[in-house]
C-alpha cells in the first residue's frame, strides 16, 4: 500500500495500516507563479510589494517586514493593491515545471493556498494597523477582503485545471494561543464569509479541502467544518483534540496533534525526546483511525540536524503506529 493509499484511507474515515505523517504521506507545494512570500526560504518582495524576511531569528519561517507597510490607509487600498492578471500567466509551463518531480501515485499533491484574507492584510498594513482597520473601517476591510477572495477564487480555478492536486489547502491564522485574536462577532461578519467561499469554490472543483489554522481554535471547528474543510491542520495540542475527534471526527480528520512548545522543538534536543513525542501523539489521538500526525520540525531545511530530526518522526511514525493499529484494529 502506498503513502497516498493509505492516507486517502484515513480520509474518508477508514481504518488505516499507520498513521499518516505529512513529511511522507504529502508533497506539498505551492504554485510557483504565485508569489506569495517572496522566495521560498530566503523571502523578498512578493507579488503585493510586501517585503518578507526569513531568518534565524524568524524560525526560517516568512515573516513581513515591519519596517516597511504598503497599505498605511486601509480605505486606499482600491489605488494602492494591485491584483496581479492570472490570466497572463503561463499556468501549463509553470504546472509542468513543478510537478516535473513530482510521484502523483505515491502522495497526495498538496496545493497550499496563498495568504488568508487576515493574514494578507496584516502584511500590507502591519498586524496592529491591520486590526485597528477592522475595528474603524470594518466595510473598507470588507470590500478588500472581498476582492481578495475574488482573486483567491480564481487562483483555485487555475490550480484545479492546471495541477489537479489531491487537497487544497484554505486558511487564515486568526487564533493565538488563547483563542481568536479578535471577537467572535468579527469573525463572524469578516473572516468566516470569505473562508466559505473559498472552501466552497475548491469543493465545487472536485478537491479535498483542508482548513489550516493554528493556535487555539476548539470553538471555531463547526465553522472549520462549514466551509466544505474535512481536514484540519495543525490542530496543535493546546486545543482538546480528543474531544474534538469525538465530536466531530466523522466529518473532520485531525491532521496535528503535536506539542508546539516541549523540548523537542528545539536545538539540543535527544532523538528519544522527538520519538517519544511521535509515541505521545499516536497513543492519545490515532485509536480508531480519523488522525494523521502534522509534526512541526522547524529550522533550516539545509540543516543536516533538521533533516535528521525529520528522520526520526517519519521512522517512529510508520514503524509505532503500524503494532498500534494491530493492537487496536
């Protein structure tokens, strides 16, 4: 059986041979055209004019610069974000290009959307601008998010005919570690319209879609689910998962489960500390099937270290969950 096999099975709520791990079940990418972040791990100026840095000191992750905003009124933003002409863009080069390397019979071909409406705004404008704007403008903010979504639409139209990928991801990271960052009332009326639409259009396209948000979000899953989500990432373990899985499991895989904040995170850490995270979050969340483990191994993807750690998840993963489905099958 293989990754994809095995991971389609979990899926559509089966009883799989493993646990799935997304280091080996997916091949995530993104559509090269479209520039979201700069350069993939080394940032720069993406397609909006926003300035991204990739660090060190950022986790090698894409961070905006926060020195330098585009948008500093948020009712100009008609004059100063240009949305880029999709249609100009050679889709089949660009496709054929990316998947050139690509074992579509092994993986699921993952295609991660490009930022979240939230997520987009605070890179134009700065985080504490951008949600000062929702509160003093929030039908400004409105009108920008929705001619993102629009633009965001069409980016699934193009990927849907020109990849064809297995999942698309949707999201926006609108929650910290206590909860949303902003009020429920907001979420409401500024950042659930917009995640529907999205969520819908790739559905209507024939794609699995999988909602990614992190942080603390247990009590937004009903609306993760409302827009057409039947995977959730990074669902990290300072949410119930357990719960969560009871309640919603039959409609909602729980792709996650790992512990953003213990020791093996982080430099200096042993191989038994990451194996026995993989052991943790096999034992507490995979009886029963509906989870696969989305790791979060940080760091330089050059890094021999990373890489190394990588290895271990991967080889804990298949090798303990595939006795603990045949104790608990």
């Amino acid at each position: 059986m293989t990754e994809k096999e095995n991971a389609l099975i979990t899926i559509r709520h089966g009883q799989p041979e493993w646990v799935p791990c997304f280091y080996d079940a997916y091949q995530p990418m993104g559509a090269s055209l479209l520039n979201n972040q700069g350069e993939y791990g080394k940032g720069g100026i993406d397609m909006f004019g926003v300035n991204w840095l990739v660090t060190r000191d950022t986790g090698y992750q894409a961070i905006p610069d926060p020195s330098q905003h585009v948008l500093d009124d948020v009712t100009q933003w008609r004059d100063i974000v240009h949305f880029p002409d999709l249609d100009a863009m050679d889709w089949e080069a660009a496709a054929a290009r990316d998947l050139a390397n690509v074992d579509r019979e092994e993986k699921l071909l993952c295609l991660f959307g490009m930022e979240g409406n939230f997520n987009r705004l605070q890179s134009l404008m700065g985080i504490c601008e951008a949600m000062i704007a929702m509160v003093e403008e929030p039908e400004e903010v409105a009108a920008f998010f929705q001619a993102h979504t629009d633009f965001k639409c069409k980016t699934i139209e193009k990927i849907a005919e020109y990849y064809q990928p297995d999942i698309y991801v949707n999201g926006d990271d609108v929650c910290s570690s206590d909860g949303l960052f902003i009020s429920r009332t907001m979420y409401d009326d500024l950042i659930k319209p917009y995640e529907i639409q999205l969520g819908q259009k790739a559905k209507s396209l024939g794609l699995i879609v999988e909602h990614h948000v992190c942080g603390k979000c247990e009590n937004i899953i009903p609306d993760i689910i409302e827009t057409g989500a039947t995977i959730w990432q990074t669902a990290q373990s300072i949410n119930d998962l357990v719960k969560i899985k009871e309640q919603y499991g039959d409609r909602l895989l729980i792709h996650g489960g790992w512990d953003s904040y213990g020791p093996q995170n982080f430099d200096g850490c042993t191989e038994e500390q990451v194996r026995a995270e993989v052991r943790r979050c096999i034992d507490t969340y995979a009886k029963g099937g509906n989870y696969a483990l989305f790791p979060i191994v940080m760091g330089d993807m050059e890094d021999p270290k990373i890489q190394q750690r990588r290895g271990w998840v991967s080889d804990e993963c298949k090798k303990y969950s595939l006795e603990f489905y045949k104790k608990h099958a």
